[in-house]
C-alpha cells in the first residue's frame, strides 16, 4: 500500500522512477554499442547509419523523459541524472570511437584541406558535446535552484 500526502507522489511512482534509471542507462549503452558498431561497419564515416542511429536514441530519450519525466522530477536531481547520463553516453560513446580512430592512426578520422578530423568526426566527437554542454549546465543549475527536484510539487 502506498500514502500521498499533499507533497509527494505515491512512494511506488517515486520507486519507479528511480528503478528506470538503470534499465534506461543499460539501454543506453547497448543501443550506444550498436550504433558504433554500424558506424564501424560502414568504414567508421559519419553518415546516414550514424544519424539515423544518433537520432533513434534521441526520440527514445524524449520518450523516456516524457514518460518518466514526472516521476523523475519528485526524484532528487532525477531529470538531471537522466539527461546526465544520456550526454555521457552519446557523447561519450563518439569521443571514445574517434580516441580509437586515432590511436590506430585510421585515415576514416583524419581531415583533407589541412583540417585535424573528417568534417563528420568534427561534428560527431566535439560540435554535439561542445553544443550540448551548455543546455546541460542550464539544466544543472536550474535543478539546484529548484533543490534537485524540477517541477511544481503537488
């Protein structure tokens, strides 16, 4: 059974929210994985496989958020976790396969015209986390205003 007061949300919705976050991390790193990899079997280019791929995981986190974003937000910091946790492993999966790239010296990575990187690693590795770094601080210091919980509070 489960109570409700006037400034919470029944324990068990709180209780989801909160369990959603590691299945939603595991998700994350598996779709992650299956992108690089078709990244990897199309010669390592960023292109159709690595949009369409980059822009699945974005639709499913706008899912995620919209349907566990209420409860996230009676969780301490818990939409900030989610959007955290989606950068890291989006951004983090394209830094990590462009360090590959480059270590193994692989002529997919280097720029032509006296550019460091290929045009689509200089989007993919550092334009999505350069750009997406401030809307991230935003949400950061928007959730400690609002003492780790975002929303109105019933």
């Amino acid at each position: 059974m489960t109570s409700t007061t006037a400034s919470t949300v029944p324990t068990s919705g709180l209780t989801r929210a909160h369990a959603s976050l590691l299945p939603y991390l595991l998700w994350l790193l598996v779709s992650g994985a299956v992108l690089h990899a078709a990244i990897a079997l199309t010669g390592n280019r960023i292109g159709w496989a690595a949009a369409i791929g980059t822009g699945i995981i974005g639709l499913a986190y706008a899912a995620y958020a919209i349907r566990m974003g209420h409860g996230l937000s009676r969780v301490r910091y818990g939409r900030l976790v989610a959007h955290a946790l989606t950068y890291v492993a989006v951004v983090g999966g394209y830094l990590l396969h462009a360090y590959v790239l480059l270590a193994l010296g692989s002529p997919a990575i280097v720029g032509d015209g006296g550019r460091a990187l290929d045009a689509g690693w200089m989007g993919a590795a550092l334009a999505m986390g350069g750009l997406w770094a401030p809307g991230l601080l935003i949400h950061g210091f928007g959730a400690i205003m609002d003492r780790g919980f975002e929303g109105t509070r019933a």
